[in-house]
C-alpha cells in the first residue's frame, strides 16, 4: 500500500488564516492589519459575545448580507471570547499600532500647520517612528507615508499568525470572510504554516502529481497525530491530463467573476484568478482542475478581495511563472502594494506594471490600461485594466473601472487603438467606502458621505462609453458577483430590479441593436477566436 500514488483531491478546500481570520489582502500589511483588528475583528467579536441572538438573526436576514455578524447561530459564544481575548494577548503590538496611527493623525491635525513637519518627527508616537514620512500635499494639508517593506521586517509582521485549514467541501455555501472568524471543527485540519513556506508548493502540486504516502508525509512533515485526517484528504484517483489549445488563435475560458483564463498555442494568461473547487453542483463551472500545469502571467487589476484572493493564488504559485500586478500609489495606508505583499507571502516573480507601460513576450503583448474610481475617492494608486494583444487578436479587462470621466478612455484609445473585445464590470452600486475601508478611517465620516463615496463599477453610460470609445465588436459584461462559490467574498445577491442588472441588460440590448455581440457572463464560457478575430461561442 506505501506503493500507491496519492492525489490532493479535488474537493479539499484550504482556507489561508491570519489570527483564525480568513486571509484577504488588508489583514497582511501590518498597518492595515492592525486597523481591521482593532476597528474590524475586536469589535465584531466583543458585539457577538454581548449579542450572540442578534447576530445569529442577522446572518438570515437578505438585508443584512454582507454586515458585521459572525454566522456561527449565536451558539460558540465561549471559543469567540477566547479567541478575542487570545487575540488582544498575542496581538498587543498591532493594537498599539493602530492606536499609534490615530495619535499621528491627530499629531498633524493639531500640528502640522502648513510649517516644517521636521520638528514633528520627535513627537510620532514611539512604535511608528523611522516606519513614516511626514509630507504636505499643495494645499498645506498633511499627511504621512509608510515604509512598508521596513514594517515587514520589523516584529509588528509575524507570520506565525498564519496557518492554513484544510476541510472536504462539497457546496458554495461559506460564512463571509470579512464577518466570520473559522473556529475549529469537527473535520477540519489546522496546519500551521506560514504562507511563504515552500511546502505550501509541494501540498499543491498534489493535485496534479502524485507522490506515495511516505514521501508526503516526509516532504510535508505532517505530525503524527494530523496523519490519520490528512491521509483522508488525499485520493488514488488519478486527474485527467489538461488538453491544451493548439489552435492558431486564441482561446478564453471564463472561470466566474473576473477570472477569464485566455490562451494561444504559446501563452497562457489567467486574469484575477478567483476559483471554485470541484464538486457535485448543478451550475457548471471550471475548477482548479481546468487549469493549465503551468500559467505564464496571472494579471491582477486591484486589491480587492474579489480579485486578489490568496486562497487561490497560494494554490497556483508553482505553476505561475509571472505575476503581474499594478504598480504602488504613495504608499499610504490605504494604498499597500501589491508587490511587496506577495513577495512577503512568497512570491517571487512579481512585476509591476504602470499607465501605458508594456510587457512583450512571444505572441503577446501585455499594456496597462488606467483604471478609474471604484475606490470610493481614496487616493488608491494600485489598480490598473490590462489590454492583451495576441496576434492580431486585442482583448481589453476592464474590470471595475468606473468610466466616469469618458474622456479618460478616448485619450487612452488615440494611443493604443481599437478593440476587439471589452470585458466591464458592472456592479454600479457598490457598497459605501465604510464596508471595506472603514478599518482604516482615522476620523469618523459623516453617514451621508460614506453613503455618496461607493465602491461601483460602471453603470449604463458609463460601460457605453467605454464600448464606443474603443470601437469594440464584443462586449462582456463581467465581474458580477453572482457565482455563488463567490458568496464568501462577495456576499452579494442582485434580483431582476437590481440596478446592476437593469443597467447590464440595457447595455447588452444596445450593444445587440447596433450588431455587437454581447453576453453577461455567469457560471462558464468558452469562446475560440481565430486569428483575425472571429469570436465562436462554445458551451
Ligand atoms: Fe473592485
Ligand atoms: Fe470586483
């Protein structure tokens, strides 16, 4: 039996953790880390252990979907106060950092008075300082940036709150991952391992590869008393080999939300990788398992969790060769970059791409297109669309840029053409700033100007615009949200009546009227473009 080649099944769902918080992109700079512990986990957490029953309504009430209530029925009352009091014990450097840059805050508020900030520098609270520079914008108001990869080294980064939880799944149904901590269950298996470690790696080229199990256990070091679950987790059943496109065009698979996988005979390109894993399910989708073995430049358009999500890039990071990402605003707190974030978690083939910079490989031409709004107004640098020209195939991802000023794209199509297909988010009614950003606030906003500072893509006019400023001949409308393996992310469920959908209906019917194709994706795509653009639908 030692004989037997073993598998990863496919069905194995790995959760990345940080504090027993589900892992997504603010909670790995320590700066934004330690705003969402104190103004995020702390305080969902001591609101259940005082309310468990609201809580438990809450999470059943449509309405309150996506709000700040821990989906656990109000019945793990006494794990949650030992995780809250756990956390404020381990994690006492990160809330004095977080406290530390409201003092600053109020520092430059107080202080900072349009004269040199040099005498300032003697009074930034204790733990911050040499981590910030003090600066003026043109108008005299002041501000600070973080020396981000010097945070990472300091003790205020400690992977060792990291770990991974490895549980069989077998639907989409996931609590949200901003509202819900993962407790330990009966079936799950903690491992803790930090996200840069190699043996991350060797656990998922599992998938595709077999080893037999004494190899596993000793390329994994999995202890003694894990063995016995984590042999449960694997299977002899052996995957099908990918069959690769070898045609002379291109290839596009869309995998649900944002995440298209676009292929040539000699490249392929996976956008905002997003996945579900393989199960019984009555909405056909691509998985994990419909990936090639090795992807050449996964793009990622900005740092929301519905496009930058570790759960799946910590999956493929063996097979990825290249990662392309937007380059970093100022770094500023609500600005982290991509880059170094990644790096810290262990990638180390990352690139950053600008406004109109270009990358060339064999057939294919990668540019960075700007990429408007969808921030709620906060001066975020680190988002960019991609246009992908392959042969004389050109395909533009958009995804939740907000064409708000539709001169911005007629400037960006003198220089870089026309274009065959268009690929546009349209969730126009986005949550307000507070929902994502609200951790980072460091003085409180006005309910009306949260509300009127959202997080929306681009409605009716606004996608038009895009779809007439590059004379496009296909238009897709994606990154809707509505897959449900997205819930845990997205928590997001439109009706007929929703505007998001009325407006993408009106833009499809339009587009129809004028002899485009256009298509809203959901679920699973396939179109086969031959080399002079010729789009085929398939499936
Ligand atoms: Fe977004
Ligand atoms: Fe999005």
């Amino acid at each position: 039996m030692n004989n037997e080649i073993l598998y990863l099944r496919p069905d194995i769902q790995v959760e990345p953790l940080v504090d027993q918080w589900y892992a997504w992109a603010h909670l790995i700079p320590p700066a934004t880390a330690a705003r969402n512990l104190t103004h995020r986990h702390l305080r969902i957490m001591d609101s259940y252990i005082n309310a468990p029953h609201v809580h438990a309504a809450a999470v059943k009430n449509p309405k309150m979907l996506g709000g700040p209530f821990i989906d656990y029925d109000g019945g793990r009352v006494a794990e949650i106060r030992a995780l809250r009091d756990q956390t404020k014990q381990r994690r006492a450097d990160l809330i004095a950092l977080s406290e530390a840059l409201e003092q600053l805050d109020e520092l430059l508020r107080t202080r900072a008075q349009g004269y040199s900030l040099h005498p300032l520098y003697e009074q930034v609270p204790p733990i911050l300082r040499g981590y910030v520079e003090l600066t003026y914008d043109l108008r005299h108001n002041a501000s600070f940036r973080l020396i981000e990869p010097l945070l990472y080294r300091s003790p205020l980064y400690d992977a060792s709150a990291q770990s991974l939880a490895l549980s069989v799944t077998s639907g989409d149904d996931r609590p949200f991952i901003l509202s819900t901590p993962r407790l330990p269950s009966e079936g799950t298996l903690h491992l803790p391992w930090t996200f840069a470690d190699g043996r991350i790696d060797e656990l998922f080229r599992l998938k595709q590869c077999g080893q037999t199990w004494p190899r596993i256990v000793s390329t994994l070091g999995i202890a003694d008393a894990d063995q016995e679950r984590f042999r449960s987790f694997l299977t002899t059943d052996r995957p099908a080999p990918y069959a690769r496109y070898t045609g002379n065009g291109v290839r596009w698979r869309y995998f649900g939300h944002a995440c298209i996988l676009v292929e040539t005979a000699h490249v392929r390109l996976l956008f905002d990788p997003v996945l579900s894993y393989t199960y019984e399910t009555d909405i056909s989708r691509y998985t994990y398992a419909d990936l090639p073995d090795v992807i050449d430049y996964v793009l990622i358009t900005h740092n929301h969790q519905d496009h930058i999500l570790f759960e799946t890039l910590l999956q493929l990071r063996h097979k990825i060769r290249h990662i392309v990402v937007p380059r970093n605003g100022a770094a500023q707190l609500q600005d982290p970059s991509v880059k170094g974030m990644l790096e810290q978690l262990g990638f180390d083939n990352v690139i950053e791409l600008s406004e109109l910079e270009t990358i060339d490989c064999e057939d294919c031409r990668i540019t960075g297109i700007p990429f408007f709004g969808e921030h709620s107004d906060l001066a975020i640098g680190t988002k960019l669309a991609h246009l992908v020209t392959l042969g004389r195939v050109r395909l533009l991802f958009a995804a939740d840029s907000c064409n708000i000023e539709p001169r911005l794209y007629e400037h960006v199509h003198r220089d870089v053409g026309d274009v065959d297909a268009l690929f546009v988010g349209m969730e126009c009614d986005g949550a307000p700033l507070s929902w994502l950003y609200g951790p980072l606030l460091l003085r409180s906003i006005e309910r009306g100007m949260d509300q009127s500072r959202r997080l929306s893509g681009s409605n009716y006019d606004q996608a038009m615009g895009m779809v007439e400023a590059f004379n496009v001949k296909d238009a897709y409308v994606y990154a809707m949200g509505q897959e449900p393996w997205l819930n845990y992310v997205m928590s997001l469920k439109y009706t007929a009546e929703s505007r998001p959908i009325v407006d993408s209906n009106r833009l499809l019917q339009e587009c129809r009227a004028r002899g485009l194709t256009a298509e809203r994706l959901f679920g699973e795509r396939e179109i086969l473009i031959d080399s002079v653009y010729e789009a085929v639908a398939h499936g």
